[in-house]
C-alpha cells in the first residue's frame, strides 16, 4: 500500500508540474523599461532579436463609455482619462471616479510605446477582450472582432483570437483598443496582448492553430474509430456501450474545443453568429461533461453511481435548455453553479479512484484519467480568473485523458472480445458434445442387430463387427475440446471403422473408394470426416433402393491437402444446401452445419458443397499442409472396403 500511495504522490507531482510549467512568469512592477505605467511603456531596453514575444502588461489609460480614436487625441481637447486599467484584467467591480463600474459598457483602452528601436513589420496579438473589440495602431484599424458601440442596440459579439501586422516606423507606437461588453458575466482585457516581430508572431500563432486543429482532428478519427469498433463488437455479439459513448465523448469535445480558446471551428464557418458560437461552445462542453459521468459510470461498478449519475444528468439538462433558451449573461449566473458542481464531482471521482487503486491495487489508468479531467478543469478556471494567459494547455491534459482512456477501453474492448471468444468455444464445445451425442441409435440398433444375426451365422464375422463398433466408438469420443487436434490417420481409423460396421449392414448396396495420397500428413479437428460420409451414406445412398457409391478423396495441391467426399446419390436441392452451411438448425442436421462453423473458425475457410438432384453430391474442404511430404502409413488402396 505504501508503494501504491508513492506512485499516487509521484504522478500527483507530475501532473500539478506540468500545470504550473504552463503558468506564465509573475511580472515584477520593479521592471518598469517592460511595464506599462500610467499608459506608457519604455521599450529602449526591449531585445527583439531574442525569439518570442513582449506582453504589453500594466497600467493602459482607460476611457470609460467612450469609443475613441487616434483622430480624438490630435485635437486641442482631447479626452480626459477616466483613469488607468490594469491589462491583462477586468473592468467590472473596479473603481473609477470613485464609482464601480458595471459589467455592461463600453471603453476605450490606450497605451503610448516609446524608444522602439526597429523599423521593421511587427505583430499584435490580441487574444482575448470581452466581448468585442477593435484595436488601432498609430491611427490605423489593425484588428476588428465584433462590432463594439455605445449601446447594446449597435453592439455585435466577437472575441477569437486574433493578429495584426503593421510597419514600425516612428519611434513611438499608439495602440488604442475599443472594448464593449453587453452580454458577457464580466468585461475588459483579461489575457495579454502581445508585441513581436512579424516572423516570431506569425509562427506561434500557426502553431496555436495547428495545436487546436490538431486535437480536433485527432479526437474526431478517435470518435469514429470507438463507433466502428461499437459496430463491430454489436455485429460479433458484444453489447460493449462504453464503446459509443467513449466515442460520443470524443466527438462532442472535439467540438465543444474547437469553439474554445483559439476556436479553430470559426475558420470554417465565418459567417456564424460568435453568440451562437459560444452557446454552441456552453451545449456541447456541458453534454460532453454528462456523457463523461456514463462513461465513468460505465467503466467501473461503483465509481459513479447510477442513480447519482442519472440525477446529475437530469440537472445538467435543465441547464442545458436554460443555454439553448437564456441570454449569455442570465444563464452564466447558473453557470457559476455549474462550474462549481463539476469541480466537486470530479473531485469525488478523483478521490474514489485514489482510494481504489491505494486500498484495492485496481485502477491505476482509471487514477491518471481522472486526475487529467480535474487538471484540466482547473486549467479552464485559472484562465477564467485572469491568471494563466490562455487555456491552450489545457488540451494537454484532455490529450493525456483521451489517450489513457483509449488504452483502458482498448484493454476492456480485447477482454471483451476474448471472453466471446471463450464463450464461443464453449458453445461450439457443447455443439461438438452433442454431435457425438448424436451418434444415430438406429445405427447402434441396427450394427447391434447385424451383430446378433451374425453370433449364429458367422460368430468370427460378429466377433470382427464388434471389435469395430468398440473400435468406433472409443475414436468418436476420444477428444474434449473444440481446439484438440486428431491425426489424419486416426480420423481415417474412425471412418474405417464406421464404414465397415455399414458395409456389413448394406452389403453390395453400399460401395466405398478411397483416393489417398499417402504423402499427406496433417493434423486436423476430430470429427470431421465420419460426420460428412455419414450424411452422405444415410441421406445420399440408402434413400435409394440400389444404394450407391461414395467415394473419399484426400489429395496433395502444393501446400494443401484437398478433402472430397462424393456419393451418387439423390443429391441436394440449391436451396437447401445454403440452408444446411449457414444457418443453425433449430433441431437435428446440425453436422454440416457445425463442422462448418469450426472449419472457418480455425482455418477462415469452410466446405464447398456441389450438388444435382438425381446425380449426387460433392463435398470438399481444404487444409493447409504443415508437416511437410513425409510419407505416411498406407491405409487403403483405391476401391478397397470393408469385406
């Protein structure tokens, strides 16, 4: 157990690293050269050879419930500061003119860059203003998102990620950026905007795309693989529902994501409404959380209980009409609640999954996938608080859950598929029992009478007829499993051993030839030969009056030994013969059908059956050959048989 709680403590470690690695570095207000104060930054001591990009942090001068632009500060009367915005941050709650501001408004945010020292193309970052925005740089509209006004009347929501490029060629740079915010739960600049050089701006953000696009592709071919692999297992006879909804996981996260963060979906559908964008976002995330509860609850017996899950399901769909039917605003304040259910049920299924693998050494994927989802939640809620400056790492974790939780499933779906495998073999064992069971007992009756006959007549003949029949019966049972092997010519004696029991009972009506390659020597499954000569004999031959001949071919073509019994008799209606190779018998007949079966579990081949009414019949099957062209015994020479 203590191993177990150090491999927890171990992977707990790693994990919350890998969380606070993606935390950006505190800004130390000491550093004023790369600090805004009170709307100006110094960037004399900036080095924009160095790789990566400046976050614009600090004090911005804020104009509040104006939209201004660099046309209203090169008149004689420019606008008074409200005051000054700390970035990244919100507005709403903060005090200006000592009074707090509301949530719904609009302002104008300004900050003078000065001593830039290159005279080159460079790049604005802005990720993220609430709810609409539009940025300007030395009087000219760089980046537009959304339609930010002075009133909600005017006003249209946009806030995805975005970059500008412009020519640096004063020593001073103006950025003005116009937010507004009337539908939001707060307002403002909450993620840094950032300053670099064309090439270094330009790489990071692909790079921030092709991550999100990536993780979007990724968890949609993982979606469909679950589905098909569902199909699969539904048309092999596994009812495996953690299959779907795994997969139903993956796809509705895969979109929920792709409308998050850098919100890659928006690429292909540039004329959706970002509001419909963001509840679209709010539906699939929140349905993909109750789809995750089933598949914990699914997984394993007890994490998640099923009466929990189902009234948590019950409740998150309550929320879920409230998105569909309320405004942002209104249904964000359930939200809230929302948000701090889901951090309290993960935390519950985090420490169940502790306790499980701590106490009982089960479950230590279940751990690590549980342990990503509550790293991952947190990850989304220190973004939403303004202290990590995008929620792009938060992928990573999700990544990690995904691919844990296909090792699981993939662990689950091959134990699922082994124990069908196992129960396969034990019904096909049973059917073999009872097709030993089903040795005809008109044939015992009939060999039994031949026998009585023969003890007045013929008592050596009797004596040999009833060394056969013990000979027969003894090989016809003499295997237990559907996978035990039998020699060729040990399923060559049993046949001998029948065929002559029923040349004593027929005499001249039935004929037998063989046609042996006596090189041929493979092993085979046990009752494969008697049951197919049987049919023939008992269905082909003496349901005529003259009987008839049937003849077993076993030959050599290159690496497989060819099987063929034929017989001269009544044949085989077309119809029936489908019948007889495909579908189960609901009583009797079940040999054909049965050696079949057992033919194309263990080879992927079955029997080919040839046949014309009034002509006979002809069946064969192939096997491979495996022990090379050794000679074996001699067993009978063509149009040799019982005497």
């Amino acid at each position: 157990m203590v191993k177990r709680l150090i491999t927890v403590l171990l992977i707990l470690f790693a994990f919350f690293s890998l969380l606070f690695l993606s935390m950006p570095e505190k800004i130390s207000g000491a550093d004023s050269s790369l600090y805004a104060v009170k709307g100006k930054m110094d960037l004399s001591h900036w080095d924009m050879e160095e790789p990566g990009s400046l976050r614009l942090d600090g004090e911005w001068e804020f104009y509040w419930n104006q939209l201004l632009t660099s046309a209203d500060f090169q008149t004689n009367h420019k606008p008074a500061v409200s005051g000054y915005m700390q970035v990244p941050g919100l507005w709403n709650g903060k005090k200006i003119l000592g009074e707090e501001l509301p949530v719904f408004g609009c302002a104008t945010y300004r900050l003078e860059l000065n001593h830039v020292s290159a005279k080159e193309v460079l790049g604005l970052k802005r990720a993220n203003a609430r709810f609409s925005s539009k940025v300007f740089v030395n009087g000219e509209e760089l980046i537009s998102d959304g339609i930010p006004a002075l009133s909600s009347k005017d006003y249209r929501s946009g806030n995805t990620p975005k970059l500008g490029f412009f020519e640096s060629s004063k020593d001073n740079i103006e950025i003005l950026v116009q937010v507004a915010n009337y539908e939001y739960m707060n307002s403002g600049i909450p993620v840094s905007i950032e300053l670099g050089r064309e090439n270094d701006m330009l790489y990071q953000h692909q790079k921030n795309n092709m991550m999100a696009l990536t993780v979007f592709v990724v968890l949609v071919t993982v979606a469909f693989l679950y589905l098909i692999f569902f199909i699969v297992a539904r048309i092999k006879g596994i009812k495996e529902y953690l299959l779907p909804l795994f997969s139903l996981f993956c796809f509705l996260f895969s979109i929920g994501n792709a409308l998050s963060d850098q919100r890659p979906l928006l690429f292909f559908l540039p004329n959706l409404s970002f509001t419909i964008a963001f509840k679209m976002k709010d539906l699939f995330l929140s349905v993909n959380f109750i789809t995750l509860l089933w598949v914990f609850h699914k997984f394993k017996n007890g994490l998640m209980p099923l009466r929990s899950t189902k009234i948590i399901s019950y409740l998150y769909g309550c929320y879920l009409v409230a998105i569909l039917v309320l405004p942002i605003y209104d249904y964000y304040k359930i939200h809230q609640i929302v948000m701090v259910c889901n951090t309290v049920i993960l935390l519950v299924l985090l420490i169940r999954s502790t306790q499980l693998y701590i106490q009982k050494a089960e479950g230590l994927l279940l751990f690590v996938s549980v342990l990503a989802v509550n790293l991952y939640s947190l990850d989304c809620i220190l973004f939403s608080l303004g202290y990590k400056a995008n929620s792009s790492f938060s992928q990573v974790f999700m990544m990690i859950f995904a691919m844990v939780m296909i090792l699981l499933l993939s662990m689950h779906y091959l134990n699922a598929i082994s124990q069908l495998q196992s129960s396969v073999m034990r019904t096909q064992e049973a059917e073999i029992a009872f097709l030993r069971a089903q040795i005809n007992p008109h044939f015992l009756y009939n060999a039994l009478n031949s026998i009585a006959a023969l003890c007045a007549t013929a008592p050596e003949k009797a004596e040999e007829v009833v060394v056969e029949l013990s000979q027969y019966l003894r090989r016809s049972f003499d295997f237990k499993r559907i996978d035990a092997m039998t020699t060729l010519a040990k399923e060559l004696e049993l046949l001998e051993a029948y065929l002559y029991i029923e040349k004593t009972r027929f005499g001249d009506r039935l004929q037998v030839n063989y046609d042996i390659d006596e090189t041929v020597k493979l092993s085979l499954p046990p009752l494969i030969l008697q049951p197919l000569v049987e049919n023939a004999v008992r269905h082909g031959l003496m349901n005529t009056i003259a009987g008839g001949t049937v003849t077993i071919s076993i030959q050599r073509q290159n690496e497989e030994a060819i099987f063929s019994i034929e017989d001269n008799g009544i044949g085989i209606d077309a119809g029936r013969i489908s019948e007889l190779l495909e579908e189960k018998p609901k009583a009797g007949g079940i040999g054909m059908w049965n050696i079949n079966q057992r033919l194309m579990m263990l080879y992927q081949r079955g029997l080919t059956v040839k046949s014309e009414m009034g002509i006979g019949t002809q069946i064969t099957f192939c096997l491979p050959l495996k022990d090379g062209k050794k000679p074996g015994r001699f067993l009978r020479k063509k149009g040799d048989g019982p005497e």
